[in-house]
C-alpha cells in the first residue's frame, strides 16, 4: 500500500476567495455569518487573555468539556447557550459581554 503524503490546505484569502467562487458556497457562508461572527469573538477573547479552555473552565466553575461544548454550541443549531452562561464565559476572559443589533 502506498503511503499518502499530508498535504494541508492553506487557509489563506487565495483559498477563500476561491472556495467562495463556488456555486452555493458563498450563500452557505453568509447564512452562518453570525454564528462564526460570535464564536469568533469567543476564541479571540480566550486567545486574547492567554487562557485555555482548562483555564476558562476553572475560572467559570466548570469542566473543560463544558467549556469545549459552549465554543462547538455556536456553529450547531442544536444547543443555545443562555446569556447567563456567555457572559460568565466573557468574564472569565477579562471581558464583558455586549450583544447589538445592527
């Protein structure tokens, strides 16, 4: 059996541009702008205050699974976190959570 090279995809705005060229893509992407909008405020937050999600979970009172699950919630139609738990997970990162509508 021959061996497969890894050959990753470059995430860049060349890969971007070109997969949003495709057909039905770029509605796709812009149905989920909002849930990729926040969760990117979420790990950017985290990442921001050097924090794991251990280090998030420990300062919210909770499990790093839970922590896990809240970041995975908002790309899934499955599970709504409450305010109460996204401002807990915005004060564990040093912010404050502000919700606008534009």
């Amino acid at each position: 059996m021959a061996e497969t090279a890894y050959k990753p995809v470059p995430h860049d705005t060349a890969f971007r541009e070109e997969l949003l060229a495709k057909p039905g893509v770029k509605k796709a992407f812009e149905a989920l702008e909002e849930e990729y909008t926040a969760l990117h405020a979420m790990l950017d937050a985290r990442r921001t205050a050097g924090l794991t999600q251990a280090e998030v979970a420990d300062r919210m009172g909770t499990t790093v699974s839970a922590v896990s699950r809240l970041e995975a919630s908002l790309r899934s139609e499955k599970h709504s976190p409450s305010f109460a738990t996204l401002r807990k997970y915005a004060q564990a990162c040093g912010k404050k959570l502000l919700i606008q509508m534009v």
